[in-house]
C-alpha cells in the first residue's frame, strides 16, 4: 500500500524545486513587509466596516436617521457627480484650505525669524501666542466674520489660524536646536547672523517642519470647516450643514466620504513633499 502511494506522488524536477522555494520566500519576504502588511490591515478594517455597515442597516439595528444605508450614499456621490455641485464646493473648500495653510506657513516663518534675531522679543510674545492658541476655534468664529464680513477673508484668518501655532513652534525649535560647536564654527569664519541662519538654521528647520505641515493642513481644512457652517454660501462645510438641516443622511454621509477623501489627498500631498525634500532633512 505505502509502494502504491509512492509510485503516486509527484516527483519534482531541481528547477521545480527552486521555482517553488523562490516563489515561498518572495511570499514570505512581502508578508514581512511592513507597508504590504498595513495595506492588509486596511483592507480588512474597510472591507469589515462596509460589510457591518450594510449589516446594520440591512437589519434595522441602527435608525435610518442615523446611519444612512451604502446605496443612499451611492446614490447621493452618483447625483453629486452628475449635476457637479460636488466640484463646485469642494473647489471652495480647496481653495481656502491652501490660502489659509500659505498664509499662516508664511507668517509663521516671518515670526520664527523675528525670534532668533531678538530673544527679548520671544519671550514677551510667544506666551501671547499661545494664549491666542488656547482660544476655541469655534467660539471665536462668530466675532471673526462680524469683524470682517461674510465673504472670503474670515474664512482665510480661521483656516490661518488654524495651522499657525503648529508650524511656528516647530519651526522656531527646529531653529533654536543647534549643536553650540557649529554656531561657534560660522562665527569664527566670520558669518553674518543672517548667513547662520540661511545656511544652518533653515535647513536644520526643514526637518522639523515637514511633519508639522501634515497636522497644519489638516487643521486649515477643519478651520475651513467652521467657517463654513458659521457663514458661507458654497463649500463642503455649507453643503454638509444644508444637508443635515433637510435631514438628507445619504447626502451628509457622501459629502463626509468626499470630504475625508480630500483630507487623505491633502496628506498625500504633504507626504510627496517630505519625499521631495528629504534631501535637505538631517
């Protein structure tokens, strides 16, 4: 019997063999990959998500007032799409995003420069600074569209904001974090204070502004937001507020998908340009 069964079984080749073995390790060496396993962890935490989602709702467990069922909302993204109001506020939205997140980039850095240069000058207005940081977003919305009006600029100054505070302390530590010896090096060949900063300064700062754009944008996009549920006649907070106030859950459920999309590009986006200046990281 055992005779029989061996006669039976396949022999393989040499090549067989290492064609089968190669074809192991490459499996087992992708398994091993972290960025391969966090692609199957997403894909199972949204592939489970989706199939509760549906669950739930298929069976009533939530109120369809609640939890709007995935045909709704794919019906909602269709009629978005098609008739593009969909393009029109998330343009908007964009759009005060980035001049928002320029604006406070661009303030931020003017003022981290202004604090190297005077110490005396940090110390009295960075702790001002930072009690402007600790005032909610939200409360102080209403008294930045009463003191500039309904249209663009209040939207900008919250989005602004927003993404100040961030950028301007990691900018100012990444500054301030010098190595002593090196400061010490360009004085002694007689560099200026704006050539230590221009070539020694900024490019050790790069590296701590990087990551702090990711978190800055992602908070111009929420001060964009409030704005928009304050006072606004397009974007995708105005369009979201309209939506819940005609009890469209469907419609409110797509617009967050779309505007979560959004928030994944504008990381995206921060992360191509850490890869495109890691050259100048330390």
């Amino acid at each position: 019997m055992s005779a029989t069964k061996t006669e039976l079984m396949p022999v393989l080749s040499g090549d067989e063999v290492r064609k089968t073995t190669g074809r192991e390790a490459t499996l087992r060496s992708a398994l091993a990959s972290t960025n391969v396993r966090a692609v199957i962890i997403v894909l199972v935490i949204f592939g489970g998500g989706f199939w509760l989602w549906n669950l739930s709702t298929e069976r009533g467990w939530v109120s369809p007032l609640l939890l709007a069922p995935p045909e709704a909302v794919g019906e909602a993204l269709g009629r978005m799409f098609s008739d593009g109001t969909i393009w029109t506020n998330l343009a908007a939205t964009a759009q005060i995003t980035i001049l928002g997140l320029t604006i406070a980039i661009v303030l931020a850095l003017l003022i981290s420069f202004l604090f190297v240069f005077s110490e005396s000058l940090r110390k009295a207005v960075y702790p001002m600074l930072i009690i402007i940081q600790t005032f909610p977003k939200v409360a102080i919305a209403p008294l930045i569209i009463a003191g500039f009006g309904y249209g663009t600029t209040p939207k900008v100054i919250l989005a602004a904001l927003m993404a100040f505070f961030p950028i301007l302390v990691n900018a100012l530590v990444g500054m301030t974090n010098i190595n002593g010896d090196q400061v010490n090096l360009f004085r002694s060949v007689g560099a200026s204070k704006w050539q230590v900063i221009r070539k020694l300064r900024i490019p050790n700062a790069i590296s701590y502004l990087l990551p702090a754009l990711n978190s800055a944008a992602v908070l111009a996009l929420i001060g964009t937001i409030v704005a928009e549920f304050v006072s606004a006649r397009e974007g995708m907070g105005f369009a979201i507020q309209a939506a819940v106030q005609t009890g469209s859950v469907g419609t409110t459920f797509a617009l967050l998908f779309v505007l979560g999309c959004f928030g994944v590009a504008i990381w995206l986006t921060m992360a191509a340009l850490n890869f495109l200046l890691r050259k100048y990281q330390r």
